[in-house]
C-alpha cells in the first residue's frame, strides 16, 4: 500500500551569521530553554504531553507516544510523512502551539531540521479522516530560495509555455508537480510526464485516503497534486513548481505547504481566446467553458492575500524576463545559503540557542568557521505562518 510522505515543503528563512563579522545579537527576550541535546525530549501543549524518543525499531527513527495529562493515559499516534534519518541525538522545541522543531545532530546538513506537526490544519484534516490522533512530520526547508512555486492563471494564458522554458534553462533547479488529472491525454501528452492520467474513482479513492495536497473540478475534469508528486521534486533537491488552478492555489494557500504564488494574466481578453484557440487542443465547447472559467479566474486574481505575484503575459520574452526577475534568477543572485544547503554531505551539530516570537537562533557546536560554513543560523518564524511577501506587479 502507498504510504503517505508528507511535503518537504514546510519552509523558512534562515539568516546565516558568520564568525569573525557581525557579533551575534542575543535576545534578551528569549525563553528559558528546556530543550536539551538528547534520546528523549518531551514538550507540553495544553493538556498533552508530546514524547519524541528515538526509536528502538530501525525502520521508524524517531517514535512519538502522547500522554494525556487529564486521564493520564498514552496514545501512540499515525504518523504520517516521510521520517527524519535516524540519528543518535536530537532537540526539540515548541514553534507554536501547531509545531514542535525538532533540531538533528550528526545527520547531512541539508536534512537536521525539521517540525513536527500536531496541529496544523493538515493535521487536523487527517485526524478527521482517519478518527486517530495524528502527527505529520516535515522537513524544514533552508530559505524562501527553495520555497515551491505555484503557478496560476486562465486557461491558454501561457503558463504551461512559461514553465517550460523555465525548466529548459534551469533544468537543475526546477521540478515539474507532475499533477493528477481525469482528463483524456491530448495528442504530444505523456502519461507521468505532463500529467498522471486516471480514472475518476481512483482518483477520489486516492484523495479520500489522504495522499492528496490539493484538488479541483476544473473544466468538466478532476485534476489533484499529489502529495507524492511535490515530495519527488524536493527529494531531487530541486524547487517545485506547480501549474494548477485558482481554487487549487487557494487550497495550498491554506495547507502547510509555504509557497510563493504567481497568477499570470493575459493582456487582453480577446488575446487570451485566440490562444487559447490557435493551440487548437480543445473543442469549440471545451473552449468556450474554459474562456467561461476564465471571467471568475480573472476575478479572483485580486483577491486578498491569495497571489503574492501578478504577471502580465503580453510578449513572452518579456514576461518569462519577468517571471526570472520576480525569481531572483536575472541577476546571477546566488542564495546567501546555497554553499550551506549544497553541501549535503557536511553534518549538521547544531543546538539550540534561544527563542523568541519572531526567530529561533541555532548555534554550531563544532568550529565550522574554517569550512566556510554558518557558526549561527537564524530561523525567521514569521514566514513559517504564511511569510508576507510583497505584491508586486510586472508589466
Ligand atoms: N506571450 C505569448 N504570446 C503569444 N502566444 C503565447 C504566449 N504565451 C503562450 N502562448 C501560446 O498560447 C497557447 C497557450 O499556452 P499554454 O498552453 O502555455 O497555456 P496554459 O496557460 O498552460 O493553458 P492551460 O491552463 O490550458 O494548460 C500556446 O499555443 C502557446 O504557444
Ligand atoms: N487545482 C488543480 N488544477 C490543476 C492541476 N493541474 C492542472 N491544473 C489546472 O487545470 C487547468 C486546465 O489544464 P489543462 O492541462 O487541461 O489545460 C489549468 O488551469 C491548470 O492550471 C492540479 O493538480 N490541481
């Protein structure tokens, strides 16, 4: 049976602070620490008791018991996602009363830190489905540099065209969400390439079981992004893209997944209807309830908080140029952590240094100056609950 991996997707920013520059700015707000280096950690939220021991079975790396302080009794809950490596040592902290951090030690420095989700939305969706008490684990993910991009618009405005032509020059840093979809292949379509064509009772077995980020009728179709399909890309250490539509986009907006959201426009009406025609892949019917779809697409392009990005796809060149700025990819801009993230085989020994509300500071344990590498990282817990992204709009 298909085991559930939860998204890599979960994802921050992450200031690196080297030796011998900047002095390190403590806080003098900081939390009384109770987090310790050790096999066992223990963290209360509300009337439970979170255990997170590190397993005698080597096929789980890290067990998970919940006390219930009221009736004093244990639970082991489903967990779900793709497991942390087994390691000897770990920390854990509480983010929020929706996440607990736990802190790695001797395992690559590209997979230390990761959270443990007992609360967040998805969570509470799982508990639903499954009547069990349930935990997710995810992986953190090192800077908004890596967050996943989804990609949103009418039909026929471009997007496919633009993605394409992203992946052809980047192709190590991007990856297709190759999406789920009940609609019949057309005629230059590969099946696990473009989409993973299926029948609709599958599909929806599939997405009652859980192993769904998001879906929508879209057109007359069922079309899905399989929690599968973004945990490949990021297991490729690439940035996901998704290509998937406004109702799809709103779903992620409200799962955990941190992403930034791009909704491409056309220039015009008429613009977007002869494309939309002269890529003659659909019928005359199929066309006029995609330009139907497209009115309330275009509507709900504006609505708050939903899209960080609006591109106008009038002349392709000009846009992809854009699309690249927005990116961060026009300006040979190298991400302040790649040498950190790139370096996978360096091994992280990291504890935990202070809290606040706004950041966790983790402190190198092993003189990591001379390998070039962060003595202090700096995890912003703001972009963990959504990051507020300017909204920029290209032309
Ligand atoms: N800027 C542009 N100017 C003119 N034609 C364009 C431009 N961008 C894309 N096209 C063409 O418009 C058609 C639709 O593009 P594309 O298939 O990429 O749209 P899409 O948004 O991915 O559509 P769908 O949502 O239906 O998959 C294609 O034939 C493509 O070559
Ligand atoms: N909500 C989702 N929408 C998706 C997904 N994959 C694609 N799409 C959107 O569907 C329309 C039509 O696509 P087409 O290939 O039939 O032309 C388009 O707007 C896509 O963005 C998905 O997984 N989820």
């Amino acid at each position: 049976m298909f085991t559930m991996d939860r998204i890599q997707g979960v994802s921050f920013l992450i200031t690196v602070h080297f030796m011998g520059e900047e002095a390190p700015v403590f806080h003098v707000e900081s939390v009384a620490l109770e987090s310790r280096d050790c096999l066992q950690n223990s963290i209360d939220i509300g009337d439970k008791t979170y255990v997170i021991s590190i397993s005698d079975d080597p096929k789980s790396s890290i067990s998970i018991k919940i006390l219930d302080k009221l009736t004093q009794t244990w639970v082991v809950p489903t967990v779900l996602g793709a497991h942390p490596t087994p390691t000897k040592s770990h920390a854990a902290i509480l983010v929020n009363s929706e996440k607990i951090l736990i802190i790695e030690k001797g395992v690559a420095l590209n997979d230390f830190i990761w959270f443990l989700e007992v609360d967040t939305p998805f969570v509470k969706q799982q508990c639903k489905i499954k009547g069990t008490e349930v935990v997710a684990w995810s992986k953190g993910v090192i800077s908004e540099g890596h967050m996943p991009i989804v990609i949103s618009g009418p039909s026929g405005v471009g997007k496919g065209t633009l993605i394409a032509k992203l992946m052809k020059e980047f192709p190590s840093k991007f990856g297709f969400s190759v999406s789920h979809t009940t609609r019949s292949p057309r005629e230059k379509e590969i099946d696990g390439i473009h989409y993973h064509f299926t029948e609709r009772s599958k599909m929806e077995q599939e997405i009652s079981e859980g192993k769904f980020l998001e879906f929508a009728h879209v057109h007359g179709n069922l079309y899905g992004t399989s929690i599968e399909a973004v945990e490949s890309v990021s297991d490729q250490g690439k940035r996901c893209i998704l290509d998937i539509d406004v109702q799809g986009a709103r779903s992620v907006r409200a799962s955990s997944l941190e992403a930034i959201f791009i909704f491409v426009c056309p220039p015009s009406f008429e613009e977007l209807e002869k494309r939309l025609r002269a890529r003659g892949t659909e019928t005359e019917e199929q066309i006029q309830k995609r330009l139907k779809n497209a009115r309330a697409e275009l509507d709900q392009s504006n609505s708050l908080g939903l899209f960080d990005h609006l591109l106008i796809n009038g002349g392709l060149e000009a846009c992809y140029e854009n699309l690249k700025k927005l990116l961060s990819l026009d300006d040979g801009h190298e991400d302040s952590n790649d040498s950190l993230i790139k370096d996978g085989k360096a091994i992280a020994c990291y504890s935990i240094l202070s809290k606040t509300n706004s950041e966790i500071l983790l402190q190198s344990e092993t003189n990591e100056v001379e390998k070039g590498t962060a003595n202090l990282l700096s995890l912003d817990l703001s972009s963990l609950s959504g990051g507020v992204l300017t909204r920029t709009f290209d032309q």
